[in-house]
C-alpha cells in the first residue's frame, strides 16, 4: 500500500520550498543588482570612450564583465548550496546561459539601434535595460535548471542554514 504523506508534513515540505525560492530570487537580484551596474556602467563608458559608435560591441564587452561579477556572486552566495558539479563544467554551463542572454540582450539593442533607426544614448539604454530584463528571466530560470540543478550531496540543513537562512532549507527527509 502506497504512503501518503501526513498534511503537516506536505505542509512543511512546501513551505521549505517557497522560502528556499524566495531566498534564491532575493540574493539572484542582489547580485543581478550589482552585475546590472556594472553592465550598464561598462557599456556607457565605453560609449562615451573607444565605442562611440560600437553600441553592440559596448554592450557584449560590459555584459561580458558582469558575466564575472555574476559567477562570482551566485556560485558562492545565490546557489553555493546547489553547487554539484565540478566547477569547470558549472562555469561552461554558466557561461552558455549568459551568452545566451547576452544574445537577448544585444539583439534588444542592435533592434531598437539598428530596425527601428532610434540610435541616441537613451534609446540604446532603454533597450539595454529590456535586453537585460529579458536575460534576467531567462538566467535565473536556466541557473536553476542547469547551472546550478542540485543540492548538495550529504550536506544536512544545518550546515546549509546560517544566520541568514535558519530553519527553512529543505532536507531530503522532508520531502513527501
């Protein structure tokens, strides 16, 4: 006879998740804050600098750079406890999503600069910043997914929890 899960226990397992998920999206927009910043901040210097022109070329360069500000960030905050792979391969998975998105955002501004003929400092940002809200989406459902797809292997919820996360990892033990 199949086992049913107790409700308290279904309860349980799904509040673990949501908490799990909300930390994860907390901390994948603190980083993708700070990676944003650097994005944007790369872009127009070198648009005001050697890129004047280059709009595209300024933008795979500055998103290229927060690309490392952003592996740095997620691997050992976001998802440190996800990591279960080794970290070459995670890095190649992790580079693959980004110009994936990379490819989302530059193709935001080569649309806007380029078909739709708006080619002033403004336009280009507005467009940055769709580009980047669209490969955010697309980035974090794929960091979950592929990237970053596990949980650590033997690693009990005590020694994933801290101070900023107590009480609301999920252990294999407490999934239905």
């Amino acid at each position: 006879m199949p086992v049913t899960p107790s409700p308290s226990r279904l309860n349980a397992w799904a509040q673990g998740a949501i908490s799990t998920i909300w930390r994860e999206i907390l901390k994948f927009g603190i980083v993708g804050a700070i990676a944003f910043v650097v994005d944007v901040g790369v872009m127009n210097l070198l648009r005001h600098t050697v890129m004047t022109d280059k709009p595209t070329t300024a933008k795979i360069v500055s998103a290229s750079v927060a690309t490392v500000v952003a592996w740095i960030g997620n691997r050992e905050w976001t998802f440190r406890h996800r990591r279960n792979r080794a970290p070459h391969h995670e890095f190649s998975l992790f580079v693959l999503t980004n110009g994936v998105a990379l490819a989302i955002g530059a193709g935001a501004i080569a649309f806007s600069h380029y078909v739709l003929d708006r080619t002033s400092l403004l336009a280009d940002n507005v467009a940055n910043i769709v580009g980047i809200g669209l490969g955010t989406l697309f980035r974090f459902y794929a960091y979950r997914k592929f990237v970053f797809s596990k949980d650590l292997e033997g690693e009990t919820a005590s020694e994933r929890n801290n101070a900023n996360t107590a009480g609301s990892a999920r252990t294999s033990s407490s999934r239905p």
